[in-house]
C-alpha cells in the first residue's frame, strides 16, 4: 500500500508491543524505526522529516508529553500519536489540545493503529508539499519571480519577454480583462536596457478624450484656457523609458492618428508649440480585443494596427492554465497574509479542486481578490464553495481530499514534462512503477499530455 514516503518513527518501551506495533505498520506499507526510549528518536526528528510519531506516554527517561513539546518546538506540524493506557484518557485529551495530531488507548487493534497512522502521514505530506511550494516561491528570482507559472504557455512567454525586451521595436501584448498585461509590459521594461528610465503607463480607457491629448503629448503655457504653465506630456516623460498604453482599443481615432505619427517620427509637439521635439521611447500597447477585428470594422486604424503588430506577445487566460492555479493562490495567500497581518490558512485539497475547476472569467486578478478574502475568512470566499463549506461544515474525507490533490500534483508535473514520465517522475521524487500505478488509479494517460 501506498504511503506517500513518509516514515514512522515509534517510540514503546514494552518489547513486545513494539514489535508487534512495527510489524502492523510494516504490513501496512510503512518504513519503521522503532525505539525502546524517546532520546534516540528525538535525534532523528527535524523540522522537515517525512515522518509521523507514534510515541507511549509513559517511557523511562523523557516522557511521551516532554518528546510532544519538544517536537512542538522543532516543527509544531510534524503528527504526533500517543499511545496511552486507560487511566492516561484526560491526559490525552489535554495532549491534543497542546498539539498531539491524535492518541490511541491500549490494548488497540493494527488496523485501529495504521489507520490512524495513515490520516496522520497523508497529513504530514500534504504539509511538505505546501511547504515545498511556498520555499519554491521564495526562492524565485528573476522573470520567474515577476511572472509566476510553470505551464508551457508561460514557460514561452517569459522566454519571449526576455529574447524582445532589450530590442528597440515596439511590442503589442493580447490578453483578456485580469491576465497581466500590465506585468508583461513592466517585465520588458524591468529587464531591457531602459530599466533606468522612465516607464510610464497611462490607460486609454479611463482618460476623458478632452484631456487625453494634453496629457499625452503636453502643453505649453496658455496653450488653452487653464493652461497656466507648460505641462510635459507622457511621452516626452517616457523618453529613454517606456511608454505602456493600456486598452489602446478605446484610443480616439484623433488621437490613433497622432500617435501613429510618434511612433513613426519619434517625434513630439507639445499643444500651443511648434518646434517638435525628438524622443527615443519604446511604445509597448495592450489589448483585450482583436484590434484586427476592429480594423475591420474601421474602429482602429489600419496604418496603426499595422505599425504596431510587429511583436506581438500574447498572455494565456487562467482557465488554460489551470496547473498553476496553486502556486498563484499560495502566492497571492502569503502577500494578502503580509499586507492583513493574517495567518495563511491551509486551503483543503477538495477546496483547490474547485479552484482548478472554476474559469475564472477575471483570470488572476479575480484569483488574487479571492486570496484576499480567503486570508479575511469571508463567507463563501471561493467560486464553487458553498458559505456554509467555507465557513466550517464537514470537508470530504481526508483520502479524497487526499487523492484529489494527489492527481492535481501529478497531471501538472505531467504537463510541464509534455507526457514524459521519467521527467515526471523525477520532479515528484517517484519511482516509475509507483508513478504508472498512480496514473493507473487516477485514469491519467501520457498521451494526453504531449
């Protein structure tokens, strides 16, 4: 039977209960040391062991409950079960609320003993692999720290973003409402030449047209009414930097006209001037629409469509990268943690299905707002959770939750290794017959991921 690799370390002075305890253990899948005394035990137990505790509360020398607070002080997550005898009842109970995973009275059956054994190591690696995770994303560096996600898609696009960033040409990046558009442009620019200038970003969206053209290319004193003093636009701002224009679909044909010519001349007028001023910008715009389409329907120009569709960059949407929904929600978990001044909660395995099954139509920023509010422990914090699930109802059994997240672990490793089950199985820490016989259990086919 399958444990997961997690060991059992057991601690029992009575010789024939432990060996009768390990040899349960043994026939039930698990690696065993075993031990007369705590000391010996405590030397192998650290902070990140694949091992669950199964220990007596009455040994010679250090007593179960002191080996329970001193594994409390080394890694208040590693799963300890006592094993007590009939009188010891109230003082287990008080055991586990001083963080004892569970306890067994004696006389106790082997399958009582590795069934309990069992919960307690599918426990201890959901807990590694959580944290394997978040010591992945602190240890991230680079344009995988800015732009998270190891699907294939975005494994290609932060190659893209760091072949094209130090070319001077001008870039257009497609992507739906919440992809990060804005984050593919401050990469290029973050890892171009121009990292020391300028990056200005203005939205085409959310100026008023009457304004838009002042504050894009500036004004000089008394250019208007109100114009008291000479303005510089976002553009000559930019220059040497960048210059992000974001939902350059909503751009007034006036203004696509005039911007066209910028691109082309590199060259700018500030309102109520004459004298045009050069500027070495690189131009990097963004749409959610097929600015082809609007071409066509002569809501864009095409001279500009044209001018611009030289590099093109475009972000996949959540829901076709759905392998990385789990480091993003642990990513965005931690920060709204940090910003609240929260603990980060565990998230059920059944809980992250349901986020891998959602389409998340806001993509990462509607993952990131749930973050939030599941650090915030809001009613019905996460698409596809009931309030009341949320809020603390019965989750499902521990093995499908188990199991659940256990199929999610290996289509992901199986799609970044495009259908390679040795590459799979190294990431995983598997050996090959362990991994076909997980494939076989959850139904998964290689083939299905080349």
């Amino acid at each position: 039977m399958e444990t997961g690799g997690i060991d059992v370390i057991l601690v029992e002075d009575d010789a024939a209960v432990r060996e009768g305890s390990a040899q349960a253990l043994d026939l039930a899948g698990f690696a065993v040391r075993a031990f007369d005394s705590a000391e010996p035990a405590r030397e192998l137990l650290h902070a990140h062991c694949r091992a669950v505790l199964v220990s007596d509360v009455r040994l010679p020398g250090m007593s179960g409950l002191e080996l329970l607070a001193a594994m409390r002080a080394v890694d208040p997550d590693l799963p300890v079960i006592l094993v007590t005898g009939h009188g010891d009842i109230a003082m287990a109970v008080q055991a586990m609320h001083d963080g004892a995973y569970d306890f067994i009275e004696k006389p106790y059956s082997s399958a009582q003993l590795a069934d309990v054994v069992r919960r307690a190591a599918d426990r201890r690696r959901l807990q590694l692999e959580v944290r394997e995770l978040r010591q992945r994303l602190a240890h991230s560096q680079g344009i995988d720290a800015a732009l998270l996600g190891n699907a294939p898609a975005m494994r290609e696009l932060r190659r893209l973003i760091l072949d094209v960033a130090s070319q001077p040409a001008d870039v257009l990046v497609y992507g739906e409402t919440g992809t990060g558009k804005e984050l593919v442009a401050r990469c290029l620019h973050d890892f171009s030449e121009r990292a020391g200038h300028h990056y200005v970003a203005i939205n085409c969206g959310a100026i008023p047209e009457t304004i838009f053209e002042s504050e894009l290319f500036g004004h000089e004193a008394g250019a208007f009414t109100g114009a008291a003093k000479r303005q510089t636009g976002k553009i000559e701002h930019a220059s040497k930097g960048t210059l992000f224009l974001d939902e350059i679909e909503s751009l007034p044909l006036a203004m696509q006209v005039k911007l066209l010519r910028v691109l082309q001349e590199r060259l700018v007028e500030r309102l109520g001037s004459v004298q045009p001023l050069p500027v070495d910008v690189r131009v990097i715009a963004a749409s959610k629409a097929d600015l082809q389409e609007l071409v066509k329907t002569g809501q864009f120009r095409p001279d500009l469509y044209y001018r611009l569709n030289l590099i093109v960059l475009r972000i996949p949407p959540l829901r076709e990268r759905r392998e990385d929904i789990p480091l993003l929600f642990e990513h965005f978990m931690l920060d709204a943690a940090g910003r609240y001044r929260r603990d980060v909660p565990s998230v059920p395995a059944a809980h992250m299905q349901a986020l891998m099954r959602h389409d998340w139509p806001g993509n990462v920023r509607e993952l990131r707002n749930a973050a939030d509010r599941y650090v915030l422990g809001l009613q019905g914090a996460l698409p596809g959770i009931a309030a009341g699930a949320a809020a603390g109802t019965p989750p499902a059994p521990l093995a499908d939750q188990v199991g659940a997240f256990e199929r999610a672990l290996i289509e992901v490793e199986l799609r970044n290794a495009g259908g390679n089950v040795s590459v799979a199985c190294a990431a995983l820490g598997l050996p090959k017959q362990t991994m076909y016989h997980k494939m076989q259990k959850y139904g998964l086919v290689a083939e299905d991921y080349r």
